[in-house]
C-alpha cells in the first residue's frame, strides 16, 4: 500500500469507531486505536503518526525494535502483542510501553526483574483465550485470578487489562458473542484490581462488536495499512 493511503484509511476507520460508540451509547472519547504496524516499514508508522495516531502495536521482536529506533523523534506508545518467548523478555521490557500477551507466570516475573525502575512501570494485560482455540496463545478464563492477582504485586508492571482475540467469524452475532464473554468476564474482575482499565479487543473486520461489547482499546491493522507486506 501507498503510504499517501493511510492518512484516509485512518479517518475511515475513526469514522467507523465514532459511528460505533455513537451507536451503543460509548462516551465519545472512551475507546482508543491502535495502529497494528507490523510487518509494515517505519516510514508507514510515520505516515499513521502524521495522521494523529500515537499507539502502535507490533508482534516480531527485531522488526519493531528497529522501528521503535527509527521513529524514537515521534513520542509514540509502543505495545508488545504477539507471542512471547522468554528469552526475548528483556528487550520487550526495555523498549514497550506496553504488554497485551502475557499469559504466564515465568513471563510476568521476568518482565517485571528486567524492567528498568528508572522507567515507568510496564503496562500489562494478561491474554485471555476466550474462544479455547488451540492454535492460539492465552490464558483460559478459568486459570486467569493467580495471574491478575501475581501481575498486580509483582514491582515495576501496571497491570491494566486483559486482551483477547476471538475466533474469527463473518457474522456479526457471533462476533458480539464472543466479545460479550469477554467483557463479562473483564466486569468481574475489575472490581478486584482497581488499576484495570483496559480490555483491548477488536480488530479491523470485528471492531463494531468489540466496541458494542464494550473495548476500550482496538488494535487495527489491515485497514489502515492494508495488507501485510510480508
């Protein structure tokens, strides 16, 4: 995709998010986007940030540091959301403002010792496998509370959400099903763990649903910039 594309893809998709909020009665300012630039080069997350978007979420560890390095000028919110493997812990924990993917205790633990305390603390959310599919990374509902609870003691994390990625569906009643679990399911504990604002879900073909469910944080890819270019 032309990068001269992605200033109208954004307002495209911001104009589908107000419709959205408007609709299910969300305050106006309640639900955040995330640029999923992944895979993308540094100059389209230059192009996204020209165009107002200050969050972008990234999956492959050396492709975003690279891209965290050449646009550390634009003041951005970087947040970790792909898979992660333990020995690439330190460098998530230096370099992201944010972690969605956590769905294990040796990872929480590890990110929190190798956190900077210098930094502000890491944000986290724990991942939830909301739809139980195998291929999937995430927690199952039912082995959530010892993280949360583990993720809230543990010295310099945030813990500010869950995230998760429901099956993927066309239809959009089975969209909002999935998306209503997981709100339920983010209503029940955030009672326990005040600093819980977050529940980051819904992407490009299922962000109508998650804002009706009731996400606050989005993560968009494709339709900002396009296809992936790898």
């Amino acid at each position: 995709m032309n990068n001269d594309s992605i200033p109208a893809n954004i307002a495209k998709v911001l104009q589908q998010v107000s419709s959205a909020v408007e609709k299910y009665h969300r305050h106006p300012e309640s639900v955040r986007v995330m640029a999923v630039s992944k895979t993308q080069p540094a100059e389209a997350v230059r192009a996204a940030a020209n165009a107002g978007l200050r969050d972008f979420g990234e999956n492959y560890l050396q492709d975003a540091l690279d891209k965290i390095t050449a646009c550390s000028d634009l003041g951005l919110t970087w947040h970790f959301i792909g898979p992660i493997q333990s020995n690439k812990t330190r460098p998530i924990a230096a370099s992201f403002d944010w972690v969605h993917s956590v769905d294990r205790e040796k990872v929480l633990r590890r990110l929190s010792e190798q956190r900077d305390p210098s930094l502000a603390p890491l944000n986290v959310c724990i991942q939830v496998n909301v739809s139980h599919e195998t291929s999937k990374s995430g927690v199952a509902p039912k082995d959530l509370a010892p993280l949360l609870t583990l993720a809230a003691e543990l010295p310099n994390l945030s813990l500010r959400g869950l995230m998760a990625i429901p099956a993927p569906s066309d239809d959009f009643a089975t969209q909002k099903q999935a998306c209503d679990l997981m709100a339920e399911l983010f209503r029940n504990v955030q009672s326990a763990y005040p600093s819980m604002d977050t529940l980051s879900m819904g992407m490009s073909a299922d962000l109508e649903a998650a804002v009706a469910a009731g996400s606050n944080m989005l993560r968009i890819g494709t339709a900002i910039f396009g296809a992936r270019q790898r």
